[in-house]
C-alpha cells in the first residue's frame, strides 16, 4: 500500500462528520477521494520527501497565499508547478483541526472545480 490507511481514515471521518458524499478512487499508488466526480484531494507517500503527503485541491484564487506557509509545498510532479493544487506535508494535517481545514479549503473549491471528462471506450 502506497498511501497511509491511517490518515485515508482520518479523512474519511472528516467528511463523514460533515456529511459529504464521497467516492474513492485508487490510483498512482495513492488514493483519491471525489466529491462530486471532481477530486478533492489525494493522499501518497512521495518518496522523494519521505512521509505521507496530501495533494489538496483548493483552487488559485487562495494558492499563493496557502503556498507560503512551511507545511506547503508546489505541486510539481511534471516539472512546472500545477496552480491550484498543493502538497501538504504532516505538520500540516498533524492536528485534526489541521486536517478538517485543509479539507474545508478543498470543499470550498470543489463547486468552482471542473470534472474531468470521462474517457470514451474504444470500439473492440
């Protein structure tokens, strides 16, 4: 397993307390929670930095200034940093405060967000 079940739970328990439907979504060796068939957020662990890490949808409009606080880091997996998106380390999300708010930033973004459009299946 690739992400953290801990934390998945954690998750899981915050959005249940609010009463967001959600889906789940395994993918990249992560796991991808969807709210509204669009993704909210995504857990792995990046080997890179060494721990668990949440990639947080959360939108530009609130980017810049998540960006500077020292639990953010620029999603960049491609080379050029995605706006709009984060990394959020454990210091970060450490707290279930910390966790909920992350969560609540992400669920502020997703009715703006768009859904990615579904793949079409290929004729045989």
């Amino acid at each position: 397993m690739a992400y953290d079940a801990y934390l998945a739970d954690r998750i899981r328990r915050v959005l249940n307390d609010k009463q967001i439907y959600f889906s789940e979504l395994k993918m990249m060796g992560g796991l991808c929670f969807k709210v509204d068939n669009k993704m909210l957020c995504a857990i792995f662990i990046n080997k890179n930095y060494g721990d668990s890490l949440i990639m947080a949808r959360i939108g530009e409009s609130v980017y810049l200034d998540e960006l500077k606080k020292p639990e953010c880091l620029s999603m960049d997996f491609t080379g050029r940093a995605m706006k709009g998106y984060i990394y959020v380390t454990p210091e970060g999300f450490d707290t279930e405060d910390d966790l909920e708010y992350w969560i609540q930033l992400c669920l502020n973004y997703n009715p703006l967000a768009k859904a990615s459009k579904p793949k079409k299946k290929k004729p045989l």
